[in-house]
C-alpha cells in the first residue's frame, strides 16, 4: 500500500479504475481496488463466530464511547482510540463463543496509562440514585492535585451508562454523584479513571465493583 502525500489538486479520494484513494486518521493513501468475486466461498462456522463476536464488542462499547475516547487517547497512533479501546476489552473481557457470549464487566478497561490512579477509593450509596466516593491523599510525585476524576456507571440491562470527565479533583478526596433516574434501583457496574488536566497523561482504570439493589 503506497501513502499519497500530495497530489496534483490534493489527495485523491474514490476509486479511480483500478485504485482506490482515501484518508485515514489524517493520512492519504492508495490501495488496489478489491477483486469482486462472483462465487464467494461460504463463510465458515470459525468466520462467522469472530464476525458475530466484533458485532458483540462494538455494540456493548457504544455507551462507553464517552470515556474511552479520552481514556485510550493516548493509545491513538495510526488508529483511534476507540479501537485501541476495542482490541483491548475484545481480548480481555469478552468470553465464550457465538451464541454463547458474555462479560466479565471485572475485567473491562476504560482507560490506560501510567498516570497513578486514586489512593484506596471506595464507594456507597447514599440514596437510591446517588453514589458516594472517598480516598486516601496520594503521595506518588508523579500525581498531581489536579489531575480530574472520571466516573462510569453502567447498567447491562438498559444497555446504558452516565457518569463523567473532569469536574472533580484528586484533591478533593470525596465526591457525590446523583446518577441518570433510570439507573435506580438497577445493577450497576462501576469504573474510575484518572486523567491529568490537560488530558496527556491518563491511569489504569479500576473497577470498583456492582451495586446491586
């Protein structure tokens, strides 16, 4: 595949005979067109397990877009950070085989980097649609007061999620969060991220556990 840097009136986008031009992640390039083959083989049974599988993974990460935009940004090269955010929970934390898939939501990331993420934080209700966080002050040079908190809570059943990006400080060492009315009363499952204030440097991501009502 050969990059076009320039061309006479810019980079060429479309199929144009045999080639075909486009811009990805800001680079042009050109590739052959693909062959159209009148007989296709049939997929099989393996093909049509990992299709069903990346169908799986892009749909339960939709509510998450949000976050993992900010949290694997710094995993964007030569891709999004979306699919570095897709190839990393399609590995980790989806299990089994078409039909018989599933989530060890324990095991889904957020967001990634070496940013240090908040000290021993725990989590509990104080009402039907408020959750309350608490940590310890961080000693680690590397964090900085005011690297910014990011909150998700997701709910399976409703295929949906509410939280946040920045607005509350490591500083802070406490917050409360009065959550979408929908998710009263439904299980949750909860991840915390940490990210710099200017978003350059980001932390693991931690799963803080499932509040079941």
């Amino acid at each position: 595949m050969a990059k076009l840097k320039r061309g006479i009136f810019g980079p060429l986008s479309g199929k144009l005979g045999g080639i075909v031009g486009a811009t990805w992640m800001g680079i042009p390039y050109l590739r052959k067109a693909p062959k159209e083959n009148p007989n296709p083989a049939p997929r099989s049974a393996a093909q049509l397990a990992n299709e069903e599988k990346m169908k799986f993974v892009n749909q339960l990460l939709i509510p998450f877009h949000p976050y993992v935009n900010v949290g694997f940004a710094n995993h964007a090269i030569a891709k999004t950070a979306l699919n570095a955010a897709y190839s990393r929970n399609f590995h980790q934390a989806v299990f089994g085989t078409y039909p018989n898939l599933s989530v060890d939501y324990s095991k889904m990331v957020i967001s990634a980097g070496d940013l240090p993420g908040l000290n021993q934080p725990v989590m509990f209700l104080t009402a039907a649609d408020t959750i309350q966080l608490n940590w310890q002050h961080n000693t680690d040079p590397r964090a900085s007061f005011d690297d910014q908190l990011m909150l998700v809570l997701y709910c399976p059943e409703l295929h949906l999620a509410d939280g946040f990006v920045g607005g509350v400080k490591r500083i802070a060492e406490h917050f409360s969060y009065k959550f979408l009315p929908e998710l009263s009363g439904k299980t949750l499952e909860v991840y915390l991220g940490v990210t710099s204030l200017n978003r350059k440097k980001i932390a693991d991501s931690l799963y803080l556990g499932r509040i079941v009502p």
